[in-house]
C-alpha cells in the first residue's frame, strides 16, 4: 500500500519542488539585481552632486557656458563607464542635474527584466556674497612629517587665497590636532578649563658609586620595524656588542634635581554627553599636564596673513585622535565658552568646518577614562565617537568638507564620507596636487549654499 501510494504521488512532489526551487531563484536573483542597482544609484548621485558643484562654482550663469563644467565634471567622475543620458537646468539662481543610467540586471533577464530605471537628482545655487565663518581643522600628527605637511601648506595657501577674493565677512579659525589640541598657556585660568598645578618633584641626591668606564669596539646594524602615529617603517641604528674596560674605575656621585610636568597647554576630552557638544554647559573642559600638542589654535580671524602664518608654523608629531579635533572646530563656530565667537549667533552667517587628515584614529579615550587623556588604543570607540560628533556638528547647521589625504584605510574613508554633508563634500586626495585642487573646490564651493538635495 505505502509503495503504490508513494509513486502515485512523487510526480506531485517533484513539480511542487520545481516550482518552489524557481520562485527562490527568481527571489535570490531580485535582490541581487537591486543590491546592485541600489549601488549604481549612489554612484550617480555623487556624481550629480559633484557636477552641480562643478556648475556652481564655474564663475559662468549662462546654460552654454555652464554646460561644459558639468559635461567636464560627469566625465571625470563616470569611473565605472556608466552610460548616461543627463539634463541640466538653471532657474534663476538654481542648478538642476538629473543623471538617469538603466542598470543592467545580471540574473533578472532571465525572467524577461533586461534593466532597472536608476536615476539621481542635485540642486544647488549659484556664489552669493555671504558672511561665513569657517573652521579648518587640520591633522599635525607624524604621519605628516616632510612632504605630506609641505603639500598641506602649499594647499591651504591656494584656499586662503580664494578666502581673500571674496567681499564677504569672512573669518576663519584654524584648529591643529593630534593627541590633544593646544588653547594656549594664556587660557590656564578662564573659568571654562580645569588645568591640574604643575608637578614639581625635589630629587635628593644619589649615594656614591663605583663606575667602570668602558669603550664600545664593535658595532652591529640593527633593522626593527617602528610604528609611529599608523604607519609602520623601518629603522635601523648601530647596537654595540663588545665592550673593553678604559682606565680605572670612577666615582660617581649623583646631584640632587628637580623634576617638572607642567601644563603646556593642551586640553583633552570631557566624560559622558558633555564629550559630544560644543557649548561649555558648566563642566570644564580638563588640562592635560606633561604632554606636547604642537602650535596654539587660532581662533577667527578676518586678517588672512595671520590665518596663513599660522598654518605655515605647523610641525609633525604625535598620534592621531579625531574627536579632539572635531570638537574643537565646533567650538570655534560657537557662541559659548571656550571661544565666544559671538558673531556665530548672526542669523545670516554660514558656519562651515573643515577637515583634513592623513591617517586613522589610533588612540581613544583612556580606559577606564581618567582626567580627559587619550591614551587608549580602541579604534572602533574612537570611529564611533567621531561619527556622532560628525551627525551633532551638522544638525548644529554646519556644513562639514571632509578631506582624506593619502592613506589607505577603506573603513576611515567610509566614515569621512559620511560625515561630510553630502557625498560631493568628501574628497579622497592621493597627492598634493589632487589635495590642492580639493581645497580649491572647497574654496569656492563655501561661498555657494549647501547643496538643496
């Protein structure tokens, strides 16, 4: 009985099977196709956007002559040969560019769905005279010792210079940042900083010893990696392996001294919420004692010369921590403590910052966290913190440019991305010229309102 019935009903099942098994094919091959039409359509509207920009910034108002930037711009970004069919319109003030470009399915057609409809739409305006005040946070950590710093000033001069060339009120603030970032000895005793006394530790002096003199007589070159601020290189040194004895021995008595940690300026981070707003809100920000942070920040200036001196005096060193110097940007497009920039409470001021960095984040708070430091190696915490500061700088109304500037790590360039406010306002600059021409663009680009869609 259960044979004869078994083979009556085995036809049934292979068909209830075929057709199961080809409506998950058909599934399966779906979300493929939109996954990767969904992919196509962020391309084209960084492309859009980046052509609108390109428009608006072209010093040209007529369709004809602001027809070739766009065609210009389309082609240099069309990394993927997209076949594109585009309109352009200018209405008064406003630049429309709509890109459309059909996905081609790769497993749809085979249910008769050769492509997909993808298009993408920017608008943005043409330069107005706007009074704008402009942060530029700048990376001196030491992966920007010797030619990324020289490439640095080079570009940031060419963006000062397209600062001056407007008649609007215009002030920028520069902020340095690696570990920490340096306010100034000159701020120890505002009521918004919390700076600990100056460590001042009297030595004794050292009970008398006995003291072989000895002279080196052979030498070994050594090769070891070394890793500074991400970037691992080699370095090689002399190490002494053979010793002689050279004379008598000698008496060495050790001086009493003073050993000193002193405040050199450098501020850290606050805990908790406080960490990811501007405004001082009654918690101080701490002081952090012992440590280096480079040149003082600058806070707005209308007098260009001065923010150009300042960017010239730049040096390299130290570790890379995002958050700090984030912060600090926003600080200087607020009307609170530490700066008090009162002009960024003008109802028609643009507030605009902008930041370059060469390198990851490879310290992050203290753990567990202690008096503001940046000691930490957690990268994953450190990313975190700096994408929300990103998302709380732009619902503060600030237009954030982001700029990667030779390095590799895909997982930093994601994160800058987003944190610029649109996607035509990250640039991934491999050399100086590519970093100049960045600056460029963001320089005439912050006299033009932000992107409308």
């Amino acid at each position: 009985m259960l044979n004869k019935y078994l083979s009556n009903t085995a036809g049934n099942i292979g068909m209830m099977f075929a057709v199961t098994s080809s409506m998950l094919i058909i599934g399966i091959a779906a979300a493929l196709d939109l996954a990767g039409s969904s992919s196509q359509q962020d391309n084209l509207q960084s492309m859009s956007d980046a052509a609108v920009l390109a428009a608006v910034t072209s010093g040209e108002t007529e369709y004809d002559l602001v027809k070739p930037f766009v065609d210009a711009s389309l082609a240099a970004n069309n990394l993927n040969n997209m076949d594109l069919d585009w309109d352009l319109k200018i209405d008064d003030n406003t630049v429309t560019v709509v890109l459309r470009s059909p996905y081609d399915t790769k497993i749809m057609g085979f249910v008769g769905k050769d492509d997909l409809p993808v298009s993408s739409l920017s608008e943005g305006k043409f330069p107005v005279e706007q009074p704008i005040n402009i942060a530029l946070v700048l990376d001196r950590t030491g992966s920007m010792n010797g030619a990324n710093m020289d490439s640095l000033k080079s570009a940031s001069a060419v963006l000062v210079d397209i600062f001056k060339e407007y008649d609007a009120d215009t002030r920028v603030a520069v902020v340095p940042f690696s570990n920490y970032v340096n306010v100034g000895l000159s701020r120890r005793s505002e009521s918004w900083i919390q700076v600990p006394a100056d460590e001042i530790t009297n030595v004794p002096a050292g009970e008398c010893y006995m003291s072989q003199p000895r002279t080196c007589t052979t030498y070994e070159t050594r090769t070891a990696p070394r890793t500074n601020d991400g970037v691992t290189t080699d370095h090689t040194w002399e190490q002494c392996t053979a010793y002689e004895d050279n004379g008598p021995e000698v008496e060495v008595c050790p001086e009493a001294y003073t050993r000193e940690v002193k405040w050199k300026g450098c501020i850290g981070s606050r805990s908790g919420l406080y960490n990811k707003t501007a405004a001082y809100r009654g918690k101080r920000i701490p002081g952090i004692l012992g440590s280096s942070c480079g040149q003082e920040v600058l806070p707005l200036s209308t007098d260009m010369n001065v923010v150009k001196d300042r960017i010239n005096s730049l040096s390299a060193s130290g570790e890379t921590y995002i958050p700090v110097g984030l912060i600090n940007g926003w600080r200087m497009l607020d009307a609170d403590r530490p700066f008090q920039s009162l002009s960024n409470k003008e109802e028609k001021r643009k507030r605009a910052l902008i930041l370059m960095t060469d390198g990851k984040n490879t310290l992050s708070l203290t753990d567990p966290y202690l008096d503001g430091k940046h000691t930490g190696k957690d990268e994953e915490e450190a990313n975190k913190l700096t994408s929300e500061l990103c998302e709380n700088i732009k619902e503060a109304d600030i237009d954030v440019w982001t700029v990667a500037y030779n390095f590799d790590d895909s997982k930093s360039k994601v994160m800058l991305q987003n944190c610029a406010t649109s996607s035509g306002q990250f640039f991934d600059a491999s050399n100086k010229a590519a970093l100049t021409a960045a600056f460029e663009e963001i320089g005439k680009s912050l006299f033009v309102a932000r992107l409308s869609r």
